[in-house]
C-alpha cells in the first residue's frame, strides 16, 4: 500500500520520540528509544506496521560523527549550499544548517527517510530541502559541499558511490563522508580527517560499533 506523506509523517511520529543523543546535544532527532514500539520490535513486527528497514529512525554511527565534524568545524560548510546523501534522519544535513550552511539539500531512495527529515528539520528549527530519489552520478552542480553518513554498508552502493564522489571532488566539491569501519568502507581515495568514541552507537549496530571516522575523498 503506498501511503502518503501525511501518512508516512503520522506512523513515524507514532513509532519514535523526539530525542537528544549524547554525543549531539545540538540536535533534537525523532528516534526509536526504549520507550517507543520499535525498540523490541521484530522483523514480522515491522512489516505488520509497514516500517521494513526503518534506517532513518536510528542516528547511524557514520551520520552522527560527520554531523559531530560539521557542527565543531562550521567554517567548512558556511555560507555553502550543502548535499546530504542518503540522509536517512536527515542529521547531517540539520546539523549544516546549524552550521551556518546556505541551504542543504537531503536526499534518499526511503519516503520514509523524506518525511523523517522534514520532520527533524522542523524539530530544530532549520529549513532543509528533500529530493526523494537515486541521485547518485548526478553532478550536482549547485552544490559545494557533499557530506555523506555511513553509506558503506552493502557492496551494490559501496560501489556506485566512491566513483561518483570521486568525480564530485574532482569537480572541486568537498567530499566527506562518516564511517565506523564497515565491510565495504574504500580501501583509498580518502583521507581521515577526525575519529570520535561514539557513546550512542544504534541499537542496530550492537555492540561493536564504537569508534568511527570522519573521511574527505582525495582530489586528484
Ligand atoms: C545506514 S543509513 C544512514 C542514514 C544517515 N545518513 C545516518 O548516518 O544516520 C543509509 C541510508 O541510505 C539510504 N540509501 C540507500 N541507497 C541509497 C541510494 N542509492 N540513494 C540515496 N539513499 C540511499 C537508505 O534509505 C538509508 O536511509
């Protein structure tokens, strides 16, 4: 059943509540806590709710240190017209509005992702434009700044993304992207601007996500 946007806003604000985490005090994120349904939910939980992959109700570890960087680096993304890739909650891009950003544009494949990032944008304050869709190879010519949270986490994207950043620096973008280490993470191409000790790490993630890296895609 396709549900529209009202509706997708209704089950998320249903499912989550707005949240501090620890390590982003400037941020207010609706999320799955331990108070909110989807915390003990299973897979057959999710789908009865019509929630399946419910990425965007979680701060992933990739997403909540780029936004970490931004906020305690503001001059990167100042004055910038900033794109936030695959913005599941949409953290990143709030985080460069807060930042003194020129507009930030979030984007993702989930309409859920959308209405969740329009939801938190809302939440703190900051306009963000949303653009539902696979951009990934689009030159993205108005954009300066092109930040990117924990999208290392399955082959098929890995893959796709890393050329089309690498094009996007070439053309003189900045390119950062927030990753703990996951399976798929480049093996070169970028160099680690900052490592945090992350104190949230998603309950998606289970234990073993602590410490993750904030990367920027080399030029040529
Ligand atoms: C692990 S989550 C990260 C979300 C957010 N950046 C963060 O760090 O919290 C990955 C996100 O990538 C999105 N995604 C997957 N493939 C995509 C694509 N081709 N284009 C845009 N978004 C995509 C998913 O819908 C999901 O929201």
């Amino acid at each position: 059943m396709k549900l529209d946007a009202d509706a997708i806003r209704e089950r998320i604000q249903r499912n989550t509540a707005p949240a501090v985490l620890e390590f982003l005090p400037e941020l207010r994120l609706h999320l799955v806590t331990q108070e909110t349904p989807l915390w003990r939910a299973t897979d057959a939980d999710l789908e009865r709710a019509g929630l399946q992959s419910p990425y965007w109700a979680f701060a992933w570890a990739g997403g909540q240190s780029l936004a970490r960087y931004v906020l305690d680096n503001p001059k990167l993304v100042a004055g910038k017209r900033v794109l936030d890739f695959a913005a599941g909650s949409g953290l990143v891009a709030i985080a460069a509005m807060k930042s003194g950003a020129s507009c930030a544009r979030a984007t993702d494949i989930d309409a859920f992702a959308i209405e969740a990032t329009n939801l938190n944008a809302s939440l703190n304050q900051v306009v963000v434009e949303v653009v539902l869709g696979d951009i990934i190879g689009d030159p993205c010519a108005d954009i300066d700044v092109v930040l990117a949270g924990d999208v290392f986490f399955e082959r098929e994207l890995a893959q796709r993304c890393m050329p089309w950043f690498r094009g996007l620096a070439a053309r003189g973008a900045l390119v950062l992207f927030g990753d703990p280490g996951r399976y798929h993470l480049p093996k070169g191409g970028a160099t680690r601007r900052a490592r945090y000790v992350l104190p949230d790490s998603p309950k998606i993630d289970g234990e073993g996500v602590r410490h993750c890296d904030v990367y920027a895609v080399d030029t040529p």
